[in-house]
C-alpha cells in the first residue's frame, strides 16, 4: 500500500506542477503578443517583470523550482515504469492501447526541456549579464528591440517553431491528464478536455506565431 501510496504521490506532485506551468505559459503569452501588438505595453509588462524584487526573487525561483520538479518526476516516473514492465513487448501494442502522444510524453517532455535551456540562454542569461554583469544603466524601452533582434536569424524562428510544435503535443495529453490525476472525472469532464485541447493547440501556436512575426517584420 505504501509503495503505491508512494506512486500516486509522485503523480499528484507531477500533475500539479505541471498546472503551474500551464499558469506560467500563459501569463507568458499575454506579455509576449504584445510585442505583435502594443510594443509599449510590452516595454512596460518586460521592465515590470525585469525589475520587479517580487518577481525576481520570489517569483521566478518558484517557476524554476517548478519546472525542475515536473521534469525530475516525469523522468523519474518514466525509468520506473520502463522496469515494471517486465515483458515488455509481449502484451504491450502501443498503437493499439495508447495514442502515440501519450507514449511519447518522455521524448516530446525533453525535448520542450532542451527548448527552455535555450530560451533561457537566450533572455533570461541575456537579462542576468545586462542588469548585473555589464551593469549597463536601465532603458526601460529596450525590450522590444531586443525581442525582435533574437528572431531574425531563420534557423531560430525554425526551432523555435518546431519546440512550440512539440509542446503542443506535450500539451495534449499531458493538459488534460493532469486533472484525471487529480480526480477530476464528473459531469464537467467534456468540457475541461475540450478546454485543454483548445488550450494546447492555441498557445503553442501563438507564441510560434510571434516568432515568425518578428522574423518577417525586423526592425531597421
């Protein structure tokens, strides 16, 4: 009993943080489509974000702390469940018993990981030399520029584009599974699925949308 108690645990733990995350993407998209749409107020929400002690110290330590957990347990649950199968092939059809997102929630999990790493080096690093490296005095009109200057090599519009993608399918299955995890299985289960579908198509979507965006229409 305790060891399945143990696993179930493991399972809520992984389920919520990756609500949390799911929190986090979004507020993300909000600031970032502005950089599409209002420039300004996307200087303003960046600086805010930037600058903000809350934010900085409180704030992102959580997100980090967040996503170290979601994908230390989705990696740890992955090795366990591999070693319990102990005929693996015999009586496992996995085009037959599961769709091909739901097997493959490790691989598209890594990837969108090796995406943060990337997305970090190429903001979060930026910001951690710019403010506290370089020391530069703060313009709190920089952002957008800057935002736009990370997209206009093709190659990273690409990546970009192709990590949304997977995050996408990340998304699809792991969106959804995440309330069964927390036994969220009544009348309202239709249309929590249908949300998160909605959900995991449309926010990978707009942030790739932003990208080629700015590739398209760089600044001079």
């Amino acid at each position: 009993m305790s060891i399945i108690s143990s696993s179930i645990a493991r399972k809520v733990v992984m389920a919520l943080s990756g609500l949390f995350l799911v929190v986090f993407l979004a507020q993300h998209f909000t600031i970032n489509i502005t950089s599409v749409i209002a420039p300004d107020t996307f200087n303003e929400w960046s600086h805010f974000m930037g600058y903000n002690p809350l934010v900085q110290f409180v704030l992102q330590p959580i997100l980090i702390g967040g996503v170290i957990v979601h994908f230390a347990m989705g990696i740890y649950l992955e090795i366990k469940n591999n070693k319990a199968r102990r005929v693996k092939y015999a009586k496992y059809n996995g085009g037959a018993n599961a769709p091909w997102v739901s097997r493959n929630m490790i691989y598209t999990g890594l990837v969108v990981l090796a995406f943060l790493g990337l997305h970090m080096y190429d903001f979060w690093a930026h910001e951690i030399a710019y403010k506290f490296i370089n020391a530069v005095p703060e313009d709190a009109t920089r952002y957008h520029a800057e935002t736009v200057h990370k997209f206009e090599p093709i190659w990273r519009v690409v990546l970009y584009v192709i990590s949304f993608g997977l995050l996408a399918l990340h998304l699809l299955h792991g969106f959804a599974s995440s309330f069964q995890t927390m036994g969220v299985n009544n009348k309202y289960s239709p249309a929590i699925n249908t949300v998160t579908k909605i959900y995991a198509i449309a926010i990978p979507a707009g942030f790739a949308f932003i990208a080629i965006y700015h590739h398209l229409n760089p600044i001079h």
